[in-house]
C-alpha cells in the first residue's frame, strides 16, 4: 500500500506503478467519484465523449437513416455533402 500526499491545490501523485497497472499516461482522463468514503479514480476514454454526444444527437432527432443498404447510405451522405458545399458556398 502506498502513501500519497495531498500537495497545494489538492494535487496527488498517482504512484509509478499504479499508473502502470492501469495504463495512465499524461493526459488522460479520469473520473473521480466517492464510494463508501473512499475517492476512486477511474480511467475514462475520449470515446465516452463522443458517445454522450451521439447519444444527445438521437435524444434531440438529430439522426440518419434507417437505410436499407449500404448503396442507400453512401447516397443519402453524399446528397447532404452536396447540400453542405451548397450552403457554404453561398
């Protein structure tokens, strides 16, 4: 069991190899949450992100298709390219 410091601004050191276990890098994310007086920090990904905001985009409508194939897709993508190049070339 290690022992860490809480330093100025509430700062800690995650030690090296803990931060090895869990594959910590610099930079990364993660969630901090209190269970059973206990502060647990929990490696989080961008993708989590980026599934928040798809799961807001079906909440609001903000979706495509359901298509029958994937020639129909390919189709409805490139006719809403078009429309896009349309708008910002006005």
């Amino acid at each position: 069991m290690d022992i860490v410091a809480v330093k100025t601004k509430f700062q800690i050191v995650i030690p090296q190899h803990i931060r090895e276990q869990v594959k910590v890098e610099i930079g990364d994310l993660l969630e901090a949450s209190v269970e059973d007086g206990k502060i647990t920090f929990t490696p989080k990904s961008l993708i989590d992100r980026h599934l928040a905001e798809g799961l807001e985009d079906a909440k609001q409508g903000r979706t495509h298709g359901p298509y029958a194939n994937a020639k129909d897709a390919i189709k409805a993508l490139e006719t809403r390219a078009k429309r896009h190049a349309k708008k910002r070339g006005q």
